[in-house]
C-alpha cells in the first residue's frame, strides 16, 4: 500500500527539509581525569617518535575530543547538483575521501545516476575517476550529454569477474599515483551485485550450492584491497585522505523477516561507512507531441547504515525525482503541470 503523509511535518520529511548544520557542539560530562597524568602532554609524547616526513601518521594520535569529519570541502567528492538532499538525508556534505559508501537498492531506482553525478562532481574537482563498470551500461552520451561528465578522462575497466576487476582497478591506482603521489581518486564499482566470482565464471564449475558464499568472499576481498589503497596512498606528511571508494550495490529480500539486505557479504556491509538505499515507487510521465512519453520515476531515499553522521539526527528518508537530467527534490517537480503520474497507485510496498 502506498505510504501518505498523514500532516506537514511528515511530508517535509518524505521531500526534504532544510540543512541543519553539520557539527554540533557537545558538552563534555564532569568526570575523574586518569590520576597523575596530562593526557594532552602523553599524546604529544607519543606523535613525537614520528618525524617531520610522518607527520600524516602522527595525526592517528589524539585525544578523543578532537575526532570530527573535516569540514573542508576538498576532503570530499562535493556535488552541488546533490547537496539539495545529501546533505540533508545523510548528515555530510558528500562523498568523503577516505572512506567507502554505498548506494545499494532494486533495479531502477536512481543508483547509477547518483553514482554519474558523483563522478562529475569528482571531474569538476580534478580528481581521477576510475570505473569499474562490470554491468556494461555505462552510457557514454547520457553522462556527457545530460550530466555533463567527461568520458574521455575516465580510466574504465568492464571486467564481469570479481577477483580480474579488483585488481586491475587497483594497478590503475598504482599507475596514476607513480605518475602524480598527490592525485585524488574516486573509484566506482558499478555494480557489485552484477559482477560474478570466479566459479560462476568457471565452465566446469557445476557447485551452485557454494556460489553466494564464494561471491561473499571474494566481494569481501575486493573491498580488503580497496581498504589497503585508501590507506596506502594516505598522505604520510599531512594525513590528507586521496582514495574515495562508491559502491553501487543491489538488495534483496530477507527470506522468513521484514526488511532488504544489500548484496556481497559481511565485509562490505562492515567496511561501508554509509550506505543509503534507493526505491523505485512510481513512474512519471509528460505529454510531448500528443504522445505520453516517460519522465523519470519517483524513488525514496533512506540512509541505512551511517558511521559518520555525528549529530543528535538527520533525515529519515525522502522522495526524489530520477530522469535523464539527474536527480531533484520530488517537491520541485511537483508544481510542474506538463508532469503527470503522481497519483498513479504504482507504488511499491515498503522493505
């Protein structure tokens, strides 16, 4: 049964509120300091066996008041064509260098546009974009055309194998950081739900019985790799994070309870510090040239998993409008008349 808003607030809530500011400040409880010690001062003691090449890895050592996500806009891939609801929905300002994020939901729900978009943004910044594209469906003319990407200057590998795609996307990072050590890099795997292990690849591999625990394995192994070249290509001298790492993944149902559960195992689940979850609930249409043609779809956003939000709360979830274009507030489109479709009771139950 489709889900109405019963009042204003709960609509401002499925359409997207206003921005509340991302770090709060927070008092600090009155307890007992460890006797005898200047917690400050044994810090410094302890960043001071690194040398002034390592001051990077000295910035692992601090007191615990001082852990906060940066708020410096190039720790981040930064869409300003998404801020309008990331922000809002996740707490954060994008996609933080340093990290690996998720975007996982059923097939059309606005994944791989979101994921375009971030690419652009990344473009824009002059990061490198790697794409693993093992669906095959990149469309080079609707990233350029619509989104206004660049193509040409993404290193891409099609790849439908998990442990051959893993390892070229990371001798394309070797590649680029001999070339330029301070390059920024955003990688997309788009998708890991469509990329298969190596015993499904495998002729002579009749054990269906073993496929989603090899696949799980092997998922979780890529993301291993990809954790080590974050951390590898970590600036030394200043701690500067380079490597952001996207996920586009796929959910399914859980079998015998309520709910969905992405793809790929344990290890990515734990190593994805964010993961937001797409749904397709209906399709929108427009009238051109007296035929009904399709406009997009109308997808509701909401944030699973998030280890990085560190305000008191954020967003529930939210609906947004998916087309050829990008990616809008469905309270923006709303208002347009040539648009129609949203009463239409196409919309899919609740996970």
């Amino acid at each position: 049964m489709p889900r109405v808003a019963k009042d204003k607030q709960q609509e401002d809530m499925l359409e997207g509120p206003s921005v509340k500011p991302l770090n709060e400040e927070f008092s600090v409880p009155k307890v007992r300091k460890p006797t005898g010690l200047d917690v400050n001062k044994l810090v410094k003691s302890v960043q001071g066996r690194y040398g002034q090449k390592e001051q990077g890895l000295a910035e692992d050592l601090t007191v615990g008041a001082k852990i906060r996500l940066s708020d410096k806009d190039d720790d981040y891939v930064l869409s300003t064509d998404l801020n309008e609801w990331w922000t809002p929905l996740t707490g954060i300002k994008g996609i933080p260098y340093g990290r690996i994020v998720q975007i996982a939901g059923k097939a059309d729900s606005g994944k791989s546009t979101t994921a375009m978009m971030f690419m652009k943004a990344a473009q824009e910044s002059g990061a490198l974009v790697i794409l693993w594209d093992s669906e095959k469906k990149f469309s080079i003319s609707r990233y350029q055309n619509n989104i206004g990407g660049d193509p040409t200057t993404i290193c891409v590998t099609r790849s439908k194998n998990i442990v051959e795609g893993a390892k070229q996307v990371v001798w394309y990072v070797k590649e680029a950081k001999a070339q330029n050590p301070d390059v920024r890099i955003f990688i997309v795997w788009d998708s890991v739900g469509a990329t298969m292990n190596t015993a499904e690849d495998d002729d002579e591999d009749d054990d269906y019985s073993t496929q989603p625990g090899q696949t799980a394995k092997q998922v979780g192994w890529a993301i291993k790799k990809f954790n080590n070249i974050i951390e590898r290509y970590r600036d030394i001298k200043t701690g500067k994070e380079t490597i952001a790492v996207l996920c586009v993944n796929q959910v399914y149902q859980m079998i015998g309870s309520v709910g969905s559960k992405e793809k790929g195992g344990e290890t990515l689940y734990y190593l994805s510090s964010l993961i937001l979850q797409l749904s397709r609930k209906k399709d929108l249409n427009r009238v051109s040239n007296k035929q009904k043609m399709k406009y997009g779809i109308v997808s509701r956003a909401k944030v699973r998993k998030n280890h990085l939000f560190d305000g008191k709360e954020c967003i529930a979830e939210m609906d947004l409008v998916v087309s050829a274009d990008g990616i809008q507030l469905a309270k923006d489109v709303k208002g347009k008349s040539d648009i129609t479709g949203w009463d239409d009771s196409d919309e899919e139950s609740e996970d």
